[in-house]
C-alpha cells in the first residue's frame, strides 16, 4: 500500500489525531467517504451520458 509500513501507518494516524482531535476524526472519515462515493457516482453518470451520446450519434447516421 503505497509503500508504507504499520509503523509509518501508525505515526500517519497519530498525527492526524494529535491535530484534529478525537471527536473530529470520525467526522473527516465520513466526508471522505461520502466524497468518494459522489466521485464514483459522478463517473458512472458520465459514462451513461457518453454511452446516451453515441447511441444517438448512430441513430442519426442509419
């Protein structure tokens, strides 16, 4: 995963907790995954609209 280890992983977090604090982190995580969720989304409606676009591309060209 990107390199690192459990004890990188383990400074990574406790900084994180040092800095935003107990009661903050699960507040960030819950953004970051409805964040990620809206990008996914977002991708699979742009590929319905591309996909809607060449169907009609086609139509016009029979």
């Amino acid at each position: 995963m990107f390199g690192l280890g459990s004890q990188e992983l383990l400074i990574i977090l406790l900084i994180a907790l040092v800095l935003f604090g107990a009661k903050r982190l699960p507040e960030i995580g819950a953004g970051l995954g409805k964040g990620i969720r809206a990008f996914k989304e977002g991708l699979r409606e742009g590929e319905n609209i591309e996909a809607e676009a060449k169907e009609e591309i086609e139509k016009k060209k029979a």
